[in-house]
C-alpha cells in the first residue's frame, strides 16, 4: 500500500538509484510490516537548482546527494515503529548504494485504508 | 480542488496521456461530486527504471503500462463513494485510452478545506 | 519541517524559478512559524500538455503561468494563519518573480510531528 516518492538530484548511475529505491522498501519491509510485493515507487531526477535543501538545518550537514523519500502509507503505524523505519533506512542506504544518513530526509503521510485501489477499480482494503 | 499526479511511463503519445487524464477527471466529476471546471493535473513521465511496481501484489498482473493516479482532495467522501469512482476510473480508462484495469493504482490524500488556495491569496474553500 | 513541491510549465529562467522558491519559502516564514532554514523544495518543470488547469474555475482567470505549491506540514496552523499564508505568498510572489495572484494554487497536506526525518535516522520532531 505505500506510494513512495524519492526525489535525488539528476546525475546518478541506474545502479544507485536502484539501490536507493531497494534499500527503501526493505527497510519498509523489515520495520514497519510493509508486504514484500507491496512496491511502488517512483524516482524523480532533479536539476541541481531544483532540488532546494538546506545544508545545516538541525545542525545536520547536508550534501548534493540529498534524498527526499515520501511515503504514503495506512495510518496506524507507533512512533516507535516509525523511529524504527528511519534508523533501518539510513543504515541500509549508508550500506547501499553509500548514502550519508545525513543526506536521508523521510516524510510520511498517513491516510485511510480506503483511500487505495491496487488495480481491477476496487478497493482492497476497504473493511 | 482535488489536485491530481499522474504518474506513468515515458513514450506514450500526447494523446494518451490526455485521455488519462480526461478520464480520470470524468470519474471524479461523476462519482464524488468534483465540479466539472475544478480540474487541476500535473503529469510526471518517468524512465523505466524510475517507475517501479510489483507486476504481481494482490494477484493482480501489471504491466509496464502501470499508472499512478494520486489525488488530493478534501475530506468526507463515503467509502461507498470511494468504491464507485475506483470503478467507474477503471471503466473510463479501459475505453479510452484501453488501460487494462490491472494497470490503475489509485491513492488518496485527504485534507482540510482551509488547506487549498485557488488564487488570489485566498482561501476559497475555507468555512 | 515542510516539505514544498513547486509544479510550474517549463521553460521558465532559472533566476524565475529561483525567485519563486524564495517566496514561497519567505511566505512560510512569515506567517506560519517555519524556520528560515528548514527549507527542502522540490520543483518540478512540465510540458505544456503534462500541467493541467483549468482557466477560469471560481471565477479566477489563469494562465500558463499557472504554478502548484504543494506544501507537507505538520498539523496544528490555525486557518486564520493559512490565511495569511495564501495571502502573504501571493503578495511575494507577485513582486518577484512577478506572478499573477490568480496563478498561485496552493495544497496543504498536514501530518503528525513525528512523521518527519531530517537526517541521521532519527525522528527529530517526535516527542
């Protein structure tokens, strides 16, 4: 069910978008009870100018490499499970494809299990 | 005021894209009571490698013709009325442009009315 | 914290796009409690055909230089601050880069504190 968005500056190798888009959904997997073929993603390549961050907010230095990463997701998930996705992010993408964790930056947006149709026009998770 | 993302694979003709994006505004305009003129749509085309999908989650076989749909949107549709424009979008896209139906993910993200400016620095919808 | 994503028509100047970013941002500021620094902005450039609106829903006359500001925040503004948000950032923008008030269309999409990573894994908003 969640719709990810990673939005990275344009200029990477295939290989390391991949990675990037990888390491996000196992993380997703492992913390946060995301199905293993519940994957869709899209990757949106910016312009260095058009990929705006700033490089100390909260006294975290950012670099050019910065990725923005928002999930839509059902609502329900604990602050401790979120904290958890964050943490197995950034160390799986430190690992591969070799993001800084202070170039890691999450947003998720919760909705209804209604709001999603996976395809046929129904909605499957409707209760 | 839904706003709507599209997001598909790149190569397909202009005219595809705009009865995607027809049919997907017709549905909302006959199924949760969007006005017919509030139609606002961006559309992101994406490389392959950039779109990804599970051609498979929930038994239902996609292919790279996968699209995307996110829609913003006020809250306080019905799960009823949710189901119907899930069903008539898939119907709409099956005859024009011939989207299989597998093919269509469809997100919601639910709002506040004082969450929209549609011009002027105004909030038009704010009670 | 937010997260902005600007949608304009391509083919605007980098300088152009630049000013609007810095508008919005200072719009922010300004009127709803956001830290100058926490700035993440990601703009996106489409095709004519790919940025759909409509020219005159709510009476407001739009033309292609019609710019979609999604803006990712946490819950908790009051309308009268996203009053004065819409109005403060048609104002800006209207002064540089010079847009029409009747072409700023604005989305908020408010989430929970500690729906947000800035870095380093960690959820730096949770309480």
């Amino acid at each position: 069910m969640p719709l990810v968005r990673i939005s990275l500056r344009e200029g990477k190798p295939e290989t390391y978008r991949r990675a990037l888009a990888d390491g996000i959904h196992r993380a997703m997997v492992e913390t946060i009870n995301v199905p293993p073929l519940d994957r869709f993603q899209a990757i949106t390549e910016h312009p260095a100018q058009s990929l705006i961050y700033d490089p100390a907010y909260l006294g975290i230095v950012r670099s050019d490499n910065v990725v923005f990463v928002q999930i839509i997701l059902n609502a329900g998930r604990s602050t401790e499970q979120k904290r958890a996705l964050y943490a197995r992010m950034a160390e799986l993408l430190q690992a591969s494809p070799g993001l800084r964790p202070q170039d890691l930056l999450i947003s998720l947006v919760e909705v209804s299990r209604e709001n999603w149709s996976f395809g046929n026009g129904q909605a499957q998770y409707a209760v």
